[in-house]
C-alpha cells in the first residue's frame, strides 16, 4: 500500500473586506432583540412573583 501525501487545502474564499464603522442602520438590528429578550425577561420575572396571587 502506498501513502499519500499530505494535501494542503487552501480556502478559495474571497478575500474578507476591511472592517468598517458600524453605521445607524445597524442599529435597530441590535434593539430589537435586546428589547424582545429583556421584555421576555421581565415578564418572566412578573409571572414568577404573580402566579400564586389569587
């Protein structure tokens, strides 16, 4: 049996662009969801402290 010899793979991706600056329209994208999981967080919180209430 013979061995192969290694093979280096190389990634043919295209080369990654050069950070940018975060502009404002980036930041909805990162409200929404820290709003959704905070108020998923506080109504979790209500309903823990209220669910024996009668």
């Amino acid at each position: 049996m013979g061995t192969r010899p290694a093979v280096r793979r190389r990634a043919h991706l295209a080369p990654r662009p050069k950070a940018t600056p975060m502009t404002g329209s980036r930041i909805p994208g990162l409200l929404v969801p820290a709003v959704f999981l905070l108020a998923l967080v506080v109504g979790i919180c209500w309903y823990v402290r209220h669910r024996d209430d009668d």
